[in-house]
C-alpha cells in the first residue's frame, strides 16, 4: 500500500510538528477543488520523503485553529516548516495544481486568477485556540 500524506490535526500536532524533522503542511478543505486534483500528487510527495520529512494534511474545516496559526486565507496553501515547526516558506494556491509538484522542479508559482478563500472566522487565538497549538 502506498504511502499517504499524514492527517494532522490538535490531537497529533505537538508530536508531528517541531519534533526535530523538517515538514511540508497543504492546508485544505474537502470542499476545494483544487486542493482534491493535488491531493494524489501530494500523497506521492509523501511516499517519496517518507523518514526524511513529514507530509501532512490539515483539513481546515475541521481544525481552524492550526490553519489561523500560520494564517492560512487561501486553499490550497503548502507550508514548509523547519525541525522546529517555524516556517520556512509558503506555497498560496500553486498555478498548475497537480503538474507542478509531479514534473516541474520546485519554483514559486504565481496564484491563479481564482483563488478560494476559506470560510472559517478568525477569533483571537489566546482564548479560543486548543493549548497544541497555541
């Protein structure tokens, strides 16, 4: 069976992320498009670093407090995070969607011309957000 990309979410985030191995997050929402035709490419991302890197997922839908933590607006949205869990760079809504993690070499792609926002409110962290992610 191959290997997928890892669902993070509050119960798992302190050992995933920050533990010492580097991490690459798509942020996403099961009702995105774009983030549905990535997400095979992803998976293959996944199996491909497999104990060199973490490949994650977080459904935005169900853990907002983690995505407001790195202030994700746009799905998809790729966050590359050192051992530590601080972010290295960020990925908003790749232009060729599943072509350019599968055969393009790593670049920086410009949005496309419709990105999708997500819907969740933005609170304040200090009281709202679970203890892991604070």
């Amino acid at each position: 069976m191959a290997t997928k990309a890892t669902v993070i979410n509050v119960d798992n985030y302190q050992e995933l992320i920050g533990n010492g191995t580097p991490a690459i997050v798509d942020f996403w929402a099961t009702w995105c498009p774009h983030c549905k035709r990535i997400a095979p490419s992803f998976d293959k991302v996944a199996a491909d670093y497999e104990g060199k890197l973490i490949v994650g997922k977080v459904d935005t839908d169900e853990d907002p407090a983690i995505a407001q933590k790195y202030d994700i607006e746009y799905l998809p949205t790729f966050v590359l995070l050192d051992g530590e869990g601080n972010v290295v760079d960020k990925v908003v809504a790749p232009a060729n969607k599943a072509k350019s993690w599968s055969s393009a070499p790593a670049t920086r792609a410009a949005p496309p011309r419709r990105l999708w926002r997500t819907t969740m409110f933005r609170p304040s962290c200090s009281s709202s957000c679970p203890p892991a992610v604070r």
